[in-house]
C-alpha cells in the first residue's frame, strides 16, 4: 500500500506519494483549493499512512481528520519538532516552537550534505538556521520573503504597481524592476552577509542549502555556490516517519 506524505506551508500544499520507497507520484496547489479537490487523485486508492508537516493552522489539521475519516484513509500523523531526531539536535529550549518546516528541512540536510551548514527556507519569509558538522543546531533568523516585502511595500506606498520583472543585479529602469531588484538584492546581500559573519566567527566554510517557493530565484545571486533542493521539508518528512512505522 501507498503512503502520502503532506507538506502544508503558509500559500501551497505539496504532496508525495511512494511505495516501498519509490515516488509513484508529486504534485501540489494552493491553499485556497479544498481537500476534496486537491486530493481527489487519491479516489479508490488506499493508503497504510499519511505524514503531515504543517505550519498552517488547526483548522487544516481539523479539516484533513474530517476528509480521512471520510474517506476510510488512515489518520493522519502531524509531525511535531522534537529536542532530537536523525542526528539533529534542536537548539530552542521549548523544541515544539520550532517551526516543522524549519526542523524538517534542516534534518534533510544534515542527513545529505557535510559539514557546517546554512539552511534557508525562501517563501513567505526567509528563514535560516545552521547546523554545526555533529548535527547541532545552532540558530538561526527569520525575516520577511520576497511577497512579504513586496505587499508591505503596495500596501503602505501611493502610486506604486509592481508588473514581473526579471531578477537582476542591475539598476532598475522602471518601478516594477526597481521594487524587485531591490528586494532581490536585500535577500541575496542578507543571507551573503549572515553566512560570512558565521563562518569568521567559528572559522568554518559554510555549505549553503536553498528550500522554498522562491529559492531558485534567490540562487541565483550565489553564481552555482548554493544547492537548491525543492522537496527538503517532504525529505525531512520521510526519514523522520520512519519512526512511526
């Protein structure tokens, strides 16, 4: 039988599903769309589990009881962050305030990548947390994302509209390039700047992970020295329910 496995972030939920370790199918969509539409690919097929990673809140964990009841799935693990799991040590005293996403992520790292490790979480906001080599978690930040910074800035400005406008290290020639290469430049020159303060301090190169919506737009202001990896909270998910099973 098939397990599902849920990462509910604040804009998008994304699904995995695998049996016996191999991915049968992926997808996600937006938190607007309902359960019963967004997972009605699951229709007559039964699952022995279902793990959840969700930052969202008690509402969903409530809706998504309500749609397995309904339809004979099993009930859904929410997993939590804990004080240790797969060699990863939680630096905050009270472990369950640590966001789920962030503690996921950072066990999908130190699980697949060595050494000192600057884990950033790019989507609504930008988090980043590092992990020493053993595994410990040393801290991190958050602040806001791209979208965040963006709406702040419609919201408390007059005639400012802000259309796409592609990423660039240049000077924008128009309000829309202005706005988001600022930002881009904001984001890009904090994570820079935050990694180099690390690795002066505790005399140690930095291996730089990118996770999130919008990471692959922020890697691309560290010329290939980042790895983008799109599913670290669904890797993290993974190897923790290995516990549970």
């Amino acid at each position: 039988m098939a397990q599902l496995y849920i990462d509910r972030g604040n804009t998008a939920l994304k699904w995995q599903l695998l049996e016996d370790d191999v991915l049968l199918d992926s997808g996600f969509f937006k938190n607007d769309i309902d359960l019963e539409t967004g997972l009605a690919f699951l229709t007559n097929k039964a699952l022995s589990h279902l793990f959840v990673a969700s930052v969202g809140s008690a509402n969903f964990q409530r809706q998504l009881l309500a749609w397995a009841e309904e339809k004979n799935q099993p009930k859904p693990v929410f997993v939590e962050s804990v004080r240790e799991s797969c060699g990863v040590l939680n630096a905050y005293q009270e472990a369950r305030q640590l966001g789920v996403d962030r503690w996921l992520a950072m066990i999908a790292a130190f699980n697949k990548y060595d050494g000192m490790l600057c884990i950033a979480d790019s989507g609504t906001a930008l988090t980043l947390d590092f992990l020493r080599g053993n595994g410990e978690h040393m801290g991190g930040f958050i602040v806001p994302g791209a979208e965040l910074m963006k709406n702040s800035l419609l919201q408390n400005t007059q005639k400012i509209h802000v259309d796409h406008a592609r990423q660039s290290d240049q000077l924008g020639q128009n309000t829309s390039e202005a706005v988001m290469f600022g930002i881009e430049q904001m984001l890009q020159i904090f994570v820079r700047e935050t990694m180099a303060e690390i690795e002066k301090k505790h005399s140690q190169e930095i291996t730089l992970v990118l996770t999130g919506g919008h990471s692959a737009r922020l890697a691309e202001g560290f010329l290939g020295n980042a790895h983008v990896e799109k599913n670290l909270v669904l890797d993290g998910l993974k190897l923790v329910s290995q516990s549970y099973k």
